[in-house]
C-alpha cells in the first residue's frame, strides 16, 4: 500500500525529533565517555530532546559560528564494520585519526588505537579470522588489526586507498584505490603486492564475486568487472530515469557506496541528477531544492546489478530502468544489509536519518514522485551520522561523527535504546554543517550533494538562460580564485552565499561570521592525493613546454594556485573564469561544458585553439608529454 509524502520539507522536519539544543551538554554527568550508565558500560538516553543540532556549528543563520580548531575533513561515509559474528563494532574515525572497537556483547568501549594525524581511516572490513582491514584514505596504506591482540600493521599501498575486499578463497586482500589502482595484498604483512593493476581513476568500492572483482567508480558512477587475469570485461551504470509525472529525466550521478548483496551482485547506492535544464534566470527561489521531492535536482537511489551469472541469477539482465529510487534523503553515504538477507538501510548523512526498505522493493518500486511502499520507513538519528551497520537482533547501529559515538536503535520502533560512547574531543565546525546540509537547518539538498568529499560530481548540469556547465571542484584553496563561478559573476563567497545558498537551494540567510567560518572552512579541503606518475621523463618534458613561453598555458595558469583569476575567452565564444589546475587529473570532463571527456581531448576541436595556449603545432608525442605533466599538479 502506498502513502503520498506531502512535501519534502515536511519529511525532513518529521526526522528531526532528537538532540539538544546549541550549549546544552550532550550527556548527563553520568554518561560521559568512561563512566557507566544504565547497563554495563554503556548508557541509554544519553541524549536529550529538544531542538536538534547535532554539529554543534550548524543552527539557523544568526546563531554564533563556530570554527574547530582542528577541520574536520568532508563527510565520506562507510566507516563502521559489524563482525560477522556480529560480536564487534570496528568504527574508523576519520575526524580524529582513530579506530575504535565496541564489544556489542558487552556494551563496553575499548582503548581506541590511534593512527598517524591525516590519516583519514575510511572503509573498514572483516580479513582472515581474527583480523580487521583499515583505509587509510590520506595515509596512503592500509592497517591490519589483530582483533585479539589490538596489534596494528600498516602497509604501504596507493597515495589514496579507498574500497576494500576480503577474498577467504585466495586469502586476498584487493584494495581499490582513488587513482585507479588496483591492488592485492597477501595475508604475510611483509609482502609487497602479488598484484598492482592499474584501471581507471575514480575507483570507491570493490566486492570478490566468485573468480571477479567487482569494482565501483566515484563519481561516474560506474561499474567495473575485473576478471581473475585483471583485465576490464564489463563496464555496468545504473540506467538514465523519467520521473512518470513530470517527465523529468535523470541521469545516475556520485556512487557513495557499493556493498555486496545475498545471492550474489551489488547493491549501488548512489545519485540521480537532473538531465533537464535548471532556470536560473533571476536566481528563482529554489530552482535547485523545489518545493518538494517531486522537483529537487538530485535524489538519492539504489540500483541492483548483477552482472555475473550465479544461482539465483543464471542469466544476468542490464539493471531495470525505473526502481530503486528513494525519493527522498541527503547525501545517501552508506548501506547495511539486514542478518535475514531481506532488508537494507540507507544512510542519508544530510538528512540525518536511515532510510530503511525490504530489498524487493528496490527491484520492483520507485520513488521519484515522493511515495512510500509497504514496509519503508524514515528513522531519525540524534546526532551526525556517517555510517550503518545491524546488529544480531537486526537493531541498527549508526556511527556518528559528533558526539563521536555509536547509537543502538530499536528494530522495532527505531527509537534509540543505547550509546556507545567513543574516546576523542568533538570537532565542531560552522562551515563542515553547512557544507552537508544541516548548518542552515535541514535542507532537501547540500553543497555536498554536487560537490562531494569537497570535489566534484562530474557532471554537466543544463541551466537556462546560460547554457552548460560542468560542476566545479572546491579543493586547494577555492576561495583565493574569486571571482567565483565559471562565468565569474560570483564576485566572492558571500554572493553564493546569496544568490546559491539561499535562492538556488533554499536556505536560510547566514551571518557574516557564519560565512566567514564556511570560508575557513572551505580552505581546508584537499584535492585527492596523487598517483606516481608511469612516466617521469614524460612528466618532465611535459613540464619544459607548459612553462614554454610560446605555448603560453603559464601565462594564466601560474602561481601556487595555478591560475590568474581572470575571466577570459580562450576561444570557447565566450570569457571564462581561468580554473585552477590543481588536481586536475581527477577532475574529467574538462572546459566549462565538459566537452573534453579527457585531457587529450582538450586539445582537440573544443579547446579553443590557439587562443588557448599555443599548442597547435605540438607533436602526438609532445601533447602526450604535456598531459603526463597535468596530470601531476
């Protein structure tokens, strides 16, 4: 049976029930961390109820703006691991470079083990009997920990590990990396790889499906079927919707999280993004968020694949266009499947809440039109969650990022019913809650939304009156390149504050301070580390004809941002913002349209020519050369 949601804001109010409100303790004297509440080292209700402001930082736009002395790094998702004997929780705390370890059988919290400061521990799985998997998303390796012992080893393996996958068959360990490699690591600690393949860039997740790896990409979002020889046989996107009423048509977008369904396949837990142009003529009150699910830009969605034949699927089919979208949620960062194998939650960090549904239905429903099926329900969550997991019982378990914890809530009635208290101090900050989605109230989307982990979806959105434009990173240091926008007409972050934050998105009016902290903020993000580069002669080169006078590309891309800050036309018809070309190897497509699916492309017929560095009398070998050295900055 099915319920028409009435609005979107009116479902987001709805999961905003629990918390405390700006100034108040998050927890009675007696639940702090360390201290034992009601149980056995653990507490129960340790929050209150009130207002809910779970950054601290966030609140409407007058309240006071907060700065954590420490940034805490954009929301990734993913980072809770639940032992398949579901005795433990291992939560990897990016926000404080620790892992920390519930005993979910006892309630208590053990020592937590601290990593290098910038690590960034993201995914974290279950390996060989008695051992835990950590990335290390910024440390460039991968941690083991001894669950026995509390032991830890850490392994050298890509600039920027992300996915990882357990194989028990071959006693594996596949790490996907973010600059495409692919690695696979032996059970002996002091090993180096029995394997370093070398795919495409973007890659998130990775899942061991019989003799294949099945492999996600970020923000494509795609999927990769590796064979056992480490070859790509099969490429897999969730298919292009039309929303039956509107007829509005979406296209899939950011692939947060991947995770392994019963049976067989992946359940992809992505993005949909409006293929339709947006009018932003005048800045029209909420031409980004609407005025409901029915109208937002993006939605969040789960796509099933199967690629691979198996028992319960013989004959894989392309997934079915048309299901699996929730209608509804922010920033779906993060999927747990139920002990039954039947159900599935969905973790929606802008939104504060899980997104709980039977998996049938993700195969056979689709919410694009906001309406719940049978047996789907919203929970809210009292505090910023970053992950999901079930215990034995099928109670969920969320972990959130401040106050650094892990809540139990009721199978039943989704109320919470316990906190584990983790060790380490909050990081609140006015500028990470605005940035996803809850520093300006809850809102139907956030900035993170286009802009994930600080950088970019990929895509190309269609505005009306202007015309193309590919979505722009915010990491290096985006607020010393104002003005802002590729047609410049944003002169500083106060006018997006403005004319985006609060007519595109519909948010609430911010303080200069609050801005100002959202600035600060914003400074912190860094691009996405970079992968050795195959050819250093290449590099080199490369080098000597960018800072070539005659090919002229120094000659706005200079400085340590590696741009002027001007607005030009360098023969695309019209003057753009010069962009900084920092991280620009993750950043396909290029040119303000993305015309260039790739960075040879650029230098092709939409490049602009001449006017756009003097590269057309470089040879193949020379455009090679200079691409090598882009790739590098």
């Amino acid at each position: 049976m099915k319920a028409h949601v009435a609005t979107w804001l009116a479902a987001l109010a709805a999961a905003a029930i629990v918390g405390c409100e700006e100034g108040e303790e998050w927890f009675p004297d007696d639940n702090r961390p360390g201290s034992v509440g009601a149980g056995a080292g653990f507490s129960t209700g340790a929050f209150s109820t009130g207002g809910f402001d779970g950054t601290g930082g966030g609140g409407f736009g007058d309240e006071e703006a907060v700065v954590s002395p420490v940034p805490p790094p954009p929301i990734s998702g993913g980072t809770l691991l639940v032992t398949a004997d579901k005795a433990l929780a291992v939560a990897a705390d990016p926000d404080r470079d620790r892992v920390s370890l519930v005993d979910l059988v006892t309630g208590e919290v053990e020592p937590d083990l601290a990593l290098q400061a910038g690590d960034e521990p993201g995914r974290v799985i279950e390996g060989a009997p008695g051992t835990a998997h950590v990335a290390l998303r910024r440390g460039g390796a991968v941690v083991t920990i001894d669950l026995a012992t509390r032991e830890m080893h850490r392994r050298p393996v890509c600039p920027a590990p992300r996915g990882l996958a357990y194989d028990a068959k071959t006693d594996l360990l596949h790490v996907a990396c973010a600059g495409g490699e692919l690695v696979s690591l032996s059970s002996d600690l002091e090993a180096p790889p029995v394997r370093a393949l070398r795919l495409d860039r973007d890659l998130r997740d990775v899942v061991v499906e019989g003799d294949a790896l099945l492999v996600s990409r970020f923000r494509s979002p795609e999927l990769l079927v590796v064979s056992k020889d480490g070859a790509v046989v099969e490429r897999v996107k969730p298919p292009i919707v039309v929303q039956p009423r509107l007829e509005r048509v979406f296209e899939p977008a950011v692939a947060w999280r991947m995770v392994p369904l019963p049976g067989g396949g992946v359940a992809m837990v992505h993005q949909r993004g409006l293929v339709d142009p947006i009018d932003i003529a005048d800045a029209p009150q909420n031409s980004y968020s609407g005025f409901d699910c029915t109208t937002i830009v993006t939605q969040p969605a789960v796509t099933m694949l199967r690629p691979l034949p198996s028992e319960a699927n013989p004959a894989p089919a392309p997934p079915a266009a048309g299901v699996g979208g929730l209608g509804f949620g922010v920033l779906p960062v993060d999927m747990a499947i139920s002990p039954d194998g039947f159900r599935g939650a969905i973790l929606m960090a802008g939104s504060r809440m899980v997104f709980e549904t039977p998996l049938d239905l993700l195969e056979t429903t689709d919410a694009l039109d906001c309406e719940f099926f049978g047996g789907q329900r919203s929970i809210s969550v009292p505090g910023d969650p970053t992950a999901v997991g079930y215990d034995e019982a099928s109670n969920l378990l969320v972990q959130l990022r401040d106050p650094p914890s892990v809540v139990r809530l009721s199978a039943l009635t989704g109320e919470l019913v316990a906190t584990f208290l983790l060790p380490g101090e909050r990081r609140v900050d006015t500028g990470h809650a605005l940035f996803h989605g809850v520093g300006g109230g809850l809102m139907p989307l956030a900035c993170a939304s286009c802009h994930p982990e600080g950088l970019d979806d990929g895509r190309v959105w269609s505005f009306k009156p202007i015309g193309a434009r590919r979505t722009q990173t915010l990491a290096g240091g985006v607020i010393a390149t104002a003005p802002l926008h590729w047609d410049g007409d944003m002169t500083d972050l106060g006018t997006i504050m403005s004319e985006v934050f609060e007519q595109r998105m519909g948010g609430p009016r911010q303080s200069d301070e609050r801005v100002a902290a959202f600035a600060s903020w914003l400074d912190t993000i860094k691009p996405v580390p970079l992968s050795e580069p195959a050819d250093e002669d290449a590099v080199r080169r490369g080098e000597a004809l960018f800072n070539d006078q005659t090919v002229a590309c120094a000659s706005c891309h200079a400085g340590e941002k590696l741009t002027d800050n001007r607005t030009v036309d360098v023969g695309t018809g019209k003057a753009f913002q010069v962009p900084s070309l920092r991280g620009l190897a993750a950043r396909a497509p290029y040119m303000h349209d993305g015309c260039a699916a790739t960075l040879h492309d650029r230098f092709g017929p939409c490049g602009g020519g001449d006017k756009h560095g003097v590269t057309s009398t470089l040879s193949p070998a020379q455009i090679d050369d200079l691409v090598a050295y882009l790739e590098t900055l």
